[in-house]
C-alpha cells in the first residue's frame, strides 16, 4: 500500500512538472533564437536611403516636366531652395542642408542634378542604374580603396555626369565660350600627361570623348559628399568662386593629378571623384545625335513590347558605343533651340511616357494620378519643408 502511495506521488510530481520542465526549455531556446536573430540583425547592414533632389528656386516648364517623369517613375524627388534667390555656387549648400535635416546617414545616396533641363527615363532603368552604383561604390571612408576605383573595380563614391563640351570659366580665367573651352581641354590634357608620365591613366578611357566633368549631375555616398563638400566650401571661399562647375572641374583634376602643389584643404583623396563616362546614371545630350550617338527603338518593337512586355518597361533608345548604359537621369544641357525636337523623341521613347501611352485609360489614370494624387516635396527659406500637390504648381497632363 505504500510502495503505491509513493509511486501515485512520483507520478503526480512528474505530471505536473514534466510540461513546465518542456515550456522552459522551449523559452531557453526562444530565447537562444532570439538572440542569434538580434545579433544576425545587428550585423546585416540597413539598406541605404536614396534620395532624388534637385535646386530650384520656382517652378518652371522644365521643372514640371521633370517632376511628371519622375513621378511616373515611381521616384519621389526632393525640390531644395525652393524661394531662395538662386546662385550655382550655392545649390550644393542647399543639398547638404537637407542631407542633415534629413538626417541621412554616411552610407546613403544622394541623386542631384539640375531640375529644369532634365528627365527621369523611367522606374526600371532607374533602379538598375541605383542598384549598380550602390553595388560598386565604397559606402563608408574605411571601405574606399582608390586603387579599386582607378582600376575600374569600384565606383568612385561621387560620380559626376561626364559630357564631351570642357566649360569651366573660373578654371581657364574666361568666360568666352571658345576661349575658355581651348583652356579648359587644356587643362584636362596636361593633367592626363602627367599620368601618363607616372604610367597611371585617367579613372575611364581617354578615348571616351564624355570625359570633361559637368556638375549638373551627381550620384553620391553621403560620406563622400560631406568629404568633398568641405574642400568645395574652402575653395568658393578662398577663390571668391561663383561658379560650381570651375569648383568641381578644379577639385577633380587636382585630386587624379595628386598634384603636391595644391593646399591639403582643397585636395581630395585619388578616386573620391569621378566622372560617369560610361552613362551608368546619367547621359548629358549636349553634341549627341539621334543617329549616330542614340538609336531609337522602331515603333512596331515598341507595339511588340507593349503586347508581350511586362511592366516596367525598359529603355525605347540605345547608345550606341554605350549597349550596357542605364542613364536614369536624361540632361538636355546647351542642346539650344533645336534641341527640343531631340528631347521631344528621346522623352517619347522613355519607358515610363511608352507605359503611359500603352493604351486609352493607362493614359487617363497618369493624368488624373497627376492632377488629383501626386505630391511634391519643396524645401525653401531656413530648411522648411511643405508638400503640395503636382496640380496645384504644375499644369497637370501638359507633358503627355
């Protein structure tokens, strides 16, 4: 009777302890897993923030343009200055401004270009052209390697928009367009001599003639920016500069040509700079051609790739010394008067104007998304920031 007591008791105690005993081992583990997973999660880097932003003081044709591609590639753009009176030299001031409001971190990106002469070519092409310069490009100073850069194995980390026009006016001391373009190729040469002399080469091709620098278009970490930025404030400053693209134009040629004569203040590391000679985000149209520089898909492949193509569309135009280029941002720099039949066609063959286009109401929800849903961020006097909507400051549909 009482072995059976006892054993009733073993039992009991092993029943009421035994399910507690496996709830705490499955905590334990819980909680084991829960930690590998923070420790995983602290270790895997966030995805960068990319932002879109472009200097504008007032809203323009151009401007509103620009805003209607950009929206209907799926990018959200960031208007700065906005009310300010405007000074090229000051438009990066307005960028870092936001970058710190923002507050952006070093291994961000930050797309700026010009906002009235451009185009953004559509949601695909522009994503490609972010995933491969965020593949490519060093995100923080401790990963820069500028012998990986000047071998073309990484990006530079400030990426300019290459153009086959030299026009740096406070470089050359002139502001005539001849002058100062003889000078300024000029200066480009003798900096290329001297690589050549050290038996190093230009970060790119010589033969690539987009090879001069032009500052309206940029793609950059935010790290490297803040870097550059700080040498571009001491230059205006000590140079009594008024132009961005001589600033530029000097702190790229000093900091491949490593020359010693140059102020550490103003002398950026080998490889911080670049310039996009292979259009892998922008494409600057000023002495390009439809024809000889740009081939236009014909109107029954694109039919074609309405039918069968899924969306988003790719690009309706190809470079043709350039077949792996993904230029996001379209700039229709010094083109001119007859220039417009040439942004007309090349807007026209972008993938998001073809998606808009493919059929009657794709057409008609674009317009009204434009008139009645889309915002736009603007960012004026002291950093402020408002949003409105596209049809409240641009004519909706003007552009389609």
């Amino acid at each position: 009777m009482r072995q059976r007591l006892i054993r009733c008791v073993a039992l009991l105690v092993i029943a009421v302890w035994l399910p507690w005993g496996i709830f705490w081992l499955r905590l334990d583990d819980n909680d084991a897993e829960l930690g590998m997973a923070e420790t995983k999660a602290a270790r895997t880097p966030a995805t960068p923030r990319v932002i879109f932003v472009v200097a504008q003081t007032r809203p323009s044709p151009g401007w509103c343009q620009m805003l209607a591609s950009a929206i209907l590639s799926n990018v959200t753009v960031v208007t700065v200055g906005h009310g300010e009176k405007y000074t090229h030299s000051q438009r990066v001031f307005w960028v870092m401004h936001y970058i710190e409001a923002a507050g952006l971190r070093d291994e961000d990106v930050v797309v700026s270009y010009d906002g009235s002469d451009t185009l953004l070519s559509g949601a695909l092409t522009v994503q490609r052209a972010v995933d491969r310069f965020i593949a490519t490009s060093p995100s923080s100073f401790e990963t820069f390697v500028s012998e990986a850069v000047h071998g073309a194995e990484a990006t530079a980390p400030l990426l300019f928009t290459a153009e086959g026009n030299c026009y740096h006016p406070q470089l050359t001391g002139s502001v005539k367009w001849g002058l100062s373009k003889g000078r300024c190729i000029s200066a480009y040469k003798r900096v290329e001599g001297v690589l050549q002399q050290q038996k190093k080469v230009l970060v790119g091709e010589r033969r690539n003639r987009l090879h001069f620098l032009n500052a309206g278009g940029y793609v950059a970490r935010v790290w490297a920016l803040k870097q550059a930025f700080m040498a571009y404030r001491t230059l205006i400053r000590i140079r009594k500069l008024w132009c961005d693209q001589s600033a530029w134009g000097m702190l790229y040629l000093w900091s491949i040509s490593r020359d010693t004569s140059v102020t550490p203040t103003v002398r950026l590391p080998f490889g911080l700079v670049g310039l996009d000679m292979h259009n892998s985000f922008f494409l600057s149209l000023h002495g390009m051609s439809l024809g000889k520089s740009i081939r236009l898909i014909s109107p029954s492949a694109i039919d074609e790739a309405v039918v069968r193509s899924k969306l988003p569309f790719s690009l309706f135009f190809d470079l043709l010394d350039f077949p792996h280029a993904t230029p996001a941002v379209l700039h229709f720099n010094g083109i001119g008067r007859r220039g417009a039949v040439l942004l007309e066609t090349l807007r026209n063959h972008t993938s998001w104007f073809v998606e808009t286009h493919r059929n009657e109401a794709a057409l008609l929800k674009a317009r009204e998304w434009l008139r009645q849903g889309a915002r736009v961020s603007l960012h004026g006097i002291g950093g402020k920031g408002k949003e409105v909507l596209y049809g409240d400051v641009c004519r909706a549909g003007a552009f389609l």
